[in-house]
C-alpha cells in the first residue's frame, strides 16, 4: 500500500484522509484536498462519496490510497459550506504545528505559521534549503501587513501591488518572530491574488512562513504531482490543479522580490513573473528610482 494520501482527479474534486477527522488534522495526519480551481478562485463544497477509479489527465496527479485506506469526502463546486471546511482543515494542519502545500497565484507553495520557529525549522529541513536564505510571509490583507513591517511607502502603492504576484521586502517589526529570518532587519510579504491562500491567512492568528513547494534549487512546480517526494512530510496538500501552463517556464518564475526598505527608491531582487508591470507602477506612478541610481 502506498503512504501517500488518496488522490483525486481533478473532475472529482475532494478530499481524502486519514483517521483523524477532517477538522482535526494532526502535524502528521497526511490527507489531501482536492479543488477545482479557475483564475484565482476556488469553490468547494462537501458530500460524502467513494473514492472513483478514473484515469488522471494531463498535470494531475492518478488515484490512491494512503496506508491502511483513506476515508474520502469529495468536494463539488460552489458550497459555503465546504469551502469553509476547507480552510478550516488547513488552518487545523497549520495551528497544529504542520506544514501544508497550497497553490498560489504564481507556483504551487509549502506554509506554516511565522511565529511558531519549530514549524519554521521544519520548513527548512523539507526543502533542504540553507540557513541564510529568508523566508517569506503571507498575509490576507494589506492592513494586516502594518503589524509586521515598518512602511515607508504610500498605502496606496501597496494597494496597487497587493494582491498580486509580487514580494515586497520591508523592514521587519518587533512583532514578527524572531526566529524567523534572525540574520536580517527585512522580511518579504505576500499577499497572493488567490482567494483560498487569502481566506487561509486571515483565518490564522499570525502570519504564514511560504515557499515554493520544491526542493531548493529544483524548479518550481505548477501541479502537486510535481512535489510528489515532499508529500511524505507534509500534514495536508491542497490540490488547486495546474497553475498556469505548465509546459511554459515563464508560468515558474514565481513572484517578483523588489525591496521597497530605502525611502524613495526600489531594487529588483528577483525579477519574476511581473517586473514590468511593478517596475512601472513604482517609477511612474511612485517616482521611485533604482537603488543603483
């Protein structure tokens, strides 16, 4: 038997766990959530139902079942209900300590709560990443971004870019834990233009510690088959589906890093999926300059 939870084709969505119930989720209670998504948003809903034994189609992950069996409760589209059941079942995961994958406006991701420095810890261990390479928050809303950084742009530049696909690396707050990133006074804030990763952060007391869903230096993923090796240490994989094309390198370019920490002027740290468009907000509509300038 296999050790990875059930999957899903993406046509049936649901979720398949474990024995614990689904909004209990343990740090290690592997079960995955299967969702039809479209753009940036995501409509679930709940029903119970047999796991079904279709073929998988391109850039989905085929069915299984996790060890010992999975009990599944499939997901169809456009309930409250289940929608609600959804981010409560990832919020579970996340409180209890685990890590969860999720899929983002840009590639798929790997979160957990900023301010618990095990679940950080964690997070490097998966991807063996090093030490000295920050991690990023995720928040649901620009408001919440004022407890964590110290702004020194106009709210209304980070409405223009917030949500979107870009990381905004400011100076960090006193609030923010101080195990995450300890080697630097920046943070990088995301604010993804996906509804579930927005209605996931808000429904967490902090922020959440994200990363791309890959083992570092590997490329990033578009579809959860792609990141199959990390399953094993994860608490819970929301299947959005393919993001993007996933034959194109462009739709893995993740987000774009631009630090925004020095008054008046902007440097590109990774240029990303979006640097024109954010280039040109920040020197046109801004008159921000390059920090090289």
């Amino acid at each position: 038997m296999s050790e990875y939870p059930a999957l899903l084709p993406l046509e049936d969505i649901g979720w398949a766990l474990g024995p614990t119930p689904p909004l209990q989720p343990g740090p290690r209670s592997r079960f995955l959530l299967r969702s039809r998504f479209s753009g940036s948003r995501m409509s679930l809903s709940a029903g119970p139902e047999q796991l079904p034994q279709t073929s998988p189609g391109p850039g989905r992950a085929g069915p299984g079942r996790g060890s010992g069996g999975c009990r599944v409760a499939p997901l169809t589209p456009r309930c409250p209900a289940g929608w609600r059941e959804a981010v409560a079942a990832a919020a579970g995961a996340l409180q209890a300590g685990g890590l969860v994958a999720v899929p983002t406006d840009t590639v798929y991701g790997v979160a957990c709560l900023a301010q618990d420095s095990a679940a950080v810890r964690s997070i490097y261990s998966l991807k063996g990443r090093n030490g000295a390479k920050p991690l990023a928050i995720c928040l649901g809303d620009v408001e919440r971004l004022y407890r964590y950084c110290h702004v020194n742009v106009p709210d209304e530049l980070l409405r223009d870019l917030l949500p979107g696909p870009v990381t905004l690396v400011l100076q960090r707050s006193e609030e923010l834990n101080k195990d995450l990133n300890p080697f630097t006074s920046l943070v990088g804030v995301r604010i993804p233009d996906h509804s579930f990763m927005r209605d996931l952060a808000r429904a967490c007391s902090g922020p959440l510690a994200l990363t791309s869903a890959n083992i570092s230096s590997q490329g990033s993923t578009l579809t959860v088959s792609e990141f199959q090796d990390l399953w094993p240490q994860l608490s819970l994989v929301i299947d959005g589906g393919p993001i993007g094309d996933i034959w194109s390198s462009e739709c893995r370019l993740g987000s774009t890093v631009v630090d925004l920490s020095v008054s008046g002027k902007f440097s590109i740290i990774r240029p990303g999926c979006a640097l024109t468009p954010t280039v040109e907000i920040l020197r046109q509509k801004y008159g921000l300059v390059p920090e090289s300038s």
